[in-house]
C-alpha cells in the first residue's frame, strides 16, 4: 500500500507565493491569471512567519519617515536645503527598493501580465466617473441644508503643499503611490495566500488609513481603492495600479496647486 504523502504547506515570501498543489490545480483548470480564490484558510501564525508582513511595514514606516522629514522647515527653515536633499536620497533609496521587491515578485511568479494601456485608461475613466458622482452627491447634501465634514488627510496635503512643496509633490507622486500599492494591494494581501478577500481587506485597510469624514469621504476614498485594486487584478500586475495611483494622485495634486 503506497504512503499517504503529507499536506504540503503553504509558503510564503517573495520567492514562494503558492504551493505546487496550486500550480496543478490552477494548470488543470486553465484558469486566468487574475482569478485568485475567494477566501483562503487563514492562520494567525502566517502574520508573524510571512516576510511580507516586515517588508510592508518597513516600507510604511519609511514613508511616514519621509512625510516627517517634509516637516521638519516648517520650525527650522534654515535646514530646509539640507532636509529637501536628504529627502530626495531616501526617496531614491525607497524607489529602489521597492522596484527590486516587485520585480523579485514579478519574476516568479509566471501568471503576470505586461501593464496594458486599456486597463490604465479605463481606470482613469472610471476614477473621473467616480468623483463626479460624488461631487453631485455632495451638492445634493448641501442643497437640502447638510453640512459637509472636512476630510482631514486632504487638508493635512494642502498645508504641507504650502509649507513645504518640493518634498510634498515627491511624496505625493511618487512615494504615496509606490508604497500604498505595494502594500495595500500586493504584499498585505499575500501575507495569508492571495484571494479575492484578501485583497478587498486590503483595500479597506488603505481606505481607512486615509481617515474618510462622513458619507462623502466613504465614497471618495472607496471608490478610488476600488479602482486602484480593479487595475491591480485587472492585469495581475502590481505596476498597473502604481500607474493609475501615480496619474491620479498628479491630477489632484494639479487641482489643489490651482
């Protein structure tokens, strides 16, 4: 009588992403590269063995590194020079890092798509579609005598713009934009094995992160992680959602500026 072979675990980390017993199923059932199944069995152990989990947080916590850098002319504007080059050399540093990350990820894992221009530009139209509904939504609630509430983290950008604009436009479109899709739409949601939920867990958390005011706020924010996680599945492509953050981020910047 044969053995029984022993369940084979889950790995995780950069260089394994699923297990073989997946790649045969998934081989088997000639599914496309961005079907991921809905839920996966979750353990508790996988937050403190995944590396995922270090990397995300260390990448976070060097981009709230620099947004305090950004800060610092604001009481001492005589080392504004000092901390604008020092921001731009960690910046670089970051950029660095998190290209390699990605393109470690991209390399093994074969079901990656090239970045399609349809898939940015259907997400830029739906970003656009998104906020103008909204917009009308909000010009509905103060037509009938409602108020509404002031989102904190755009007026936070907006002081920063005014107090230290050079490292704000990098952190905006170029930091922001790299790291919160790297972590919110790649690396968080392979910390327990990809899946549908995972990701949308994902894209709640990066909602909530960006600390939405009422209805409106919801909405705004919502709708723009939604995008964002559409065009990261839509092309299984982590380059695809920095794309669109990038390009949407560079418009709002342009209204605020203006």
């Amino acid at each position: 009588m044969p053995k029984k072979q022993p369940k084979e675990k889950l790995r995780h980390g950069s260089k394994y992403v699923y297990t073989k017993q997946h790649w045969r199923e998934k081989e088997k059932k000639k599914e496309r590269a961005n079907i991921y199944p809905t839920v996966r069995k979750i353990k508790i152990k996988h937050f403190v063995t995944s590396p995922d989990t270090y990397i995300a947080a260390g990448l976070f916590l060097m981009q709230i590194l620099l947004q305090s850098i950004s800060l610092i002319p604001i009481n001492n504007p005589e080392v504004t020079t000092a901390t604008s080059a020092g921001h731009i050399v960690l910046t670089l540093i970051l950029v660095i890092i998190g290209v390699r990350v990605i393109r470690k990820r991209q390399f093994v894992d074969p079901t990656r798509r090239k970045v399609k221009g349809e898939t940015i530009i259907k997400s830029v139209l739906l970003l656009v579609t998104s906020t103008a509904i909204i917009a009308v939504i909000s010009m509905v609630i103060q037509s009938i005598g409602g108020t509404l509430p002031t989102q904190s983290n755009q007026e936070a950008l907006r002081v920063m713009q005014d107090m230290a604009p050079l490292t704000t436009i990098i952190n905006i479109i170029v930091v922001a934009p790299l790291v919160e899709e790297l972590v919110f739409r790649e690396l968080i949601p392979y910390v327990t094995g990809p899946s549908i939920l995972s990701f949308v867990a994902g894209s709640i958390l990066f909602t909530l992160l960006h600390s939405p005011a009422g209805i409106t706020g919801m909405l705004s924010y919502g709708s723009v992680s939604a995008v964002f996680l559409y065009a990261r599945l839509r092309d299984n492509n982590i380059y695809s959602s920095v794309i669109v953050h990038v390009i949407w981020n560079t418009l709002a910047l342009a209204i605020m500026i203006i």
